[in-house]
C-alpha cells in the first residue's frame, strides 16, 4: 500500500514524537536535539528545522517514509 504522509508545520516537536516514535530515529538521522528538549512543547516543525539548519523538504520526506514504513 502505498499512503502519503502530509504533515501540519504547524505540529510541533514533541506532538510528533509522542503520535509517532519512530520519528526519534528522524531526529538522531539528522542531528536534531529535539529529543528531551523542553523547547519541543513549543518548536513547531518548521522552526525546529530553521533552528537546526536541516533543510524542511529533506526532513518531512525522511519522516514521511519513516512513519509510513513503521505503519
């Protein structure tokens, strides 16, 4: 089955790791500090991707196919 994960920007950083674990893998993959900080009940997607330079098309693909592949 092939499904298409859209995410909201919108969501922030502890939301998406709380819906899906398996984006904790995302996050080490790519650097991102997210994990523990108190700052993720705040940081949306997007900026947490603005804060750790991590370009946001490479990082909700890498997501997507994680979270889909998990299902």
């Amino acid at each position: 089955m092939n499904r298409i994960w859209t995410p909201d920007p919108e969501m922030t950083m502890d939301a998406i790791m709380r819906t899906w674990p398996v984006a904790i893998s995302v996050l080490i993959k790519h650097d991102m500090l997210c994990i523990g900080c108190p700052i993720a009940t705040f940081h949306t997607l997007t900026e947490a991707c603005r804060a750790h330079g991590i370009d946001e098309g490479v990082f909700v693909s890498d997501l997507g196919d994680a979270i889909v592949s998990n299902e």
